[in-house]
C-alpha cells in the first residue's frame, strides 16, 4: 500500500512507501486487536500510515456490530507500518475522463429518507443526522493522472491518494481535519457543518460568504456537532482541558464556502490511537446527534455501505504526532467506475429539495472533464 498526502508531517507533499508490514481488519472481531497493534508498532518508533472505512465505528460501538452490511469493497481499517515518510513522488500523466457524476437516488427516493429522519427529530430522537447517497461516473485512466487533474483544480488540507493491490483505488480531496495530535498530547478536531455554492460574480460570491456567516439554521446545525465533538473528545482528555478556541469560521474552496469550528483539549497520559478512534470515530459531523442513535437512523435508511465516504485516512508519527481527515469529498476507483457518496446535516427547519441541492453542490469538485496526454 502506498499513500501520498498533499500536506504530510512536514506540511509539505509527502508519502509512505515501502510498508513493512500492513495492519488489516476485516472484520469487526479484528478491530481492537488491529487498532492495538497499530499502537504497539507506534511505541516501537515505526510510522502508521492508512484509513479506516466509516463501518469501523460499528465496530467499535457493540450496539451497532450487528449492524454490520456485508458487500463492504473495503477492510474496516488497513494501514501500513513504515520506517518513516518520504518526499511525495512525481505523480503520473496521462490522459484522463471522467463523467458526470449521476446519484444513484432520486429525489423522490432522497426526499422519502428525508421524511422519515424528519419524523424522527419532530419524535425528539434526534436533533440532526447526515442523511447521504452514493453518486457514480464512468472513469477512463490512471488514478495518478485523475488525482493530479483533481488537485490542480482545488487545493485542499486534508487531500491523500492511496494506491492498494487487489483493492480499488482511493482519492481523497478532503478539506475536513478528524483530529490532530502533537508531540505535546494536544487534540484539536475541526468540524465543518454550513455549505454555500461559490458565484463566479465576486459580489454575488461575498454575499454568499456573508449570508453563510449569520446564517442562524447553520450556526445552531454547526453548534450540535460542537458539542457533540466536545463530549466525544472528553473521554479521552485531562478534566477541565476541553474548549472552543474558534466557532462559525468561514472558509472558502474552488467551489464551495463552509462553515467550520474547532474543538481542543490535552488528552490523558498513556492515550494511543485506539482510544481516541473508540472516543471520536466516526466523526459526529458525518453522523449526527446524539450519535449512536443517529447512526441506528441513517443505517436503516442508507443500504449500501459508505465505505471510505466519511471514514478517516491519515498517519501517525512515533513522538505522538497525527493527523488523520474525515474522508469526504473522496473518490473510489474500481473496475472503470467512479464513486462518490454526498449528503448533508437534516434538521427540524431543513427542507428536502434544499438538502437535496445542497448535497449535489458538494460533487462539483469532480466536475466531468477530459484531459490530454502531458
């Protein structure tokens, strides 16, 4: 397995090559004793590079094993251990196609899903969960070269391309940080809840930004995965640490502005990966609050797995360092085929034709395009 990460622990392009052995799990009985071993390679010095499919957080949640789909296209988690990252290498050109994306729901089939989460926040099971569908395109080339024509269409924080013998491929082009770590036991995650389309008229663009800052449906949507994540993040942090250094900032990509906080605290002495991924995992911003019972929801709801779609792909350093993204925005190849999941945050005042637009909003940056051979 190899992974290239657009900002690695240097900030700048880098990758994990030449694996010296690869942690899989397959299942949900070989969860916590991968996430175990991923802690024990850490501890020996070795760097931890890899994913973790959103069905993992079944796994790690004993109400939800049973709910387990089969049909997954991917381990619950795979990393590498490694020596340590390397300079990125040069990726590959070529020509590349990709289609339009076309959702495999209707709207009509979305709006019905809708209906039912809508019941259940007016019954007060829920305030809010991330109702989502899968999208496909037909994909003709290299994952290097559609990953190099992805990348200079829009930068982002958290992108990562990983190449897999015998499985598909991943691209990522995440603007999400899960969490991060540093050498000094810090957390930091930064949930993003609140989407507008971008304008190509730059006074019609500002005003968008604008609306998006005070909106008040977003910053009540944005403040429960606060809150959420703040819970989340208090049981593994030291009593008292857990804070909001920044709430409602608005930040903007090629084709979308988003609404985007942060929540930070120090964790406890003796933390490892394994418990912060059973504290966080998934991100309560790709669920819903509370989470388990929105999780519960969504997977009546959604059929086909999520897969990738808003799991984590990140790496670890031996000093205590991490950082790992929430893989939306993330491409699987396989076979010719692109797939793509979207969705977005339902709560008691959205609406089903808004949610739904919205949702289709956040493929548009992997608009169909065709490249010539470099």
């Amino acid at each position: 397995m190899e992974i290239r990460f657009d900002h690695g622990p240097s900030g700048q392009a880098e990758g994990f090559y030449g694996a010296r052995r690869l942690v899989v799990a397959r299942d949900a009985a070989e969860v916590p004793e991968a996430l175990a071993e991923l802690d024990a390679a850490r501890a020996e010095g070795m760097w931890l590079a890899g994913y973790g499919t959103y069905e993992m957080g079944y796994a790690l949640e004993p109400r939800l094993i049973h709910r387990l789909k089969p049909g997954r296209a991917l381990p619950l988690l795979c990393f590498g251990v490694y020596d340590e990252p390397g300079p990125a290498r040069p990726l590959g050109h070529g020509e590349v196609g990709l289609d339009r994306f076309r959702p495999l729901w209707s709207e009509a089939r979305y709006r019905a899903a809708f209906e039912q989460v809508h019941g259940y926040i007016g019954a007060g099971d829920i305030y809010q969960a991330n109702l989502t569908f899968p999208m496909e395109a037909a994909f003709a080339g290299s994952a290097e070269a559609l990953y190099s024509a992805l990348m200079r269409r829009q930068g982002v924080g958290h992108g990562a391309l990983i190449r897999q013998s015998g499985l598909p491929d991943i691209l990522s082009r995440s603007p999400e940080l899960f969490f991060r770590t540093d050498a000094t036991g810090r957390i930091e995650t930064r949930p993003m809840k609140g989407t507008q389309p971008r304008s190509n008229d730059p006074v019609e663009d500002a005003r968008r930004k604008a609306w998006l800052a005070g909106d008040e449906k977003n910053r009540a949507e944005n403040l429960m995965i606060v809150d959420l994540l703040r819970n989340d993040i208090s049981r593994v942090a030291k009593p008292g640490s857990v804070h909001v250094p920044e709430l409602f900032r608005i930040e903007s990509y090629a084709t979308v502005h988003q609404m985007v906080s942060s929540v930070a605290a120090q964790l406890r002495l003796e933390t490892g990966l394994a418990d912060i991924f059973a504290a966080l995992f998934p991100c309560g911003s790709i669920t819903g609050a509370p989470k388990l019972r929105a999780m519960e929801i969504l997977d009546d709801l959604e059929p086909e797995p999520r897969g990738i779609y808003c799991g984590t792909i990140g790496w670890a350093a031996p000093d205590g360092r991490s950082e790992f993204n929430v893989a939306i925005r993330t491409l699987m190849l396989d076979n010719g085929r692109a797939t793509l999941n979207v969705g977005g945050g339902v709560v008691w005042d959205s609406t089903a034709t808004s949610e739904y637009e919205e949702a289709t909003w956040k493929a548009r940056f992997a608009l169909p395009f065709l490249t010539e051979p470099a």
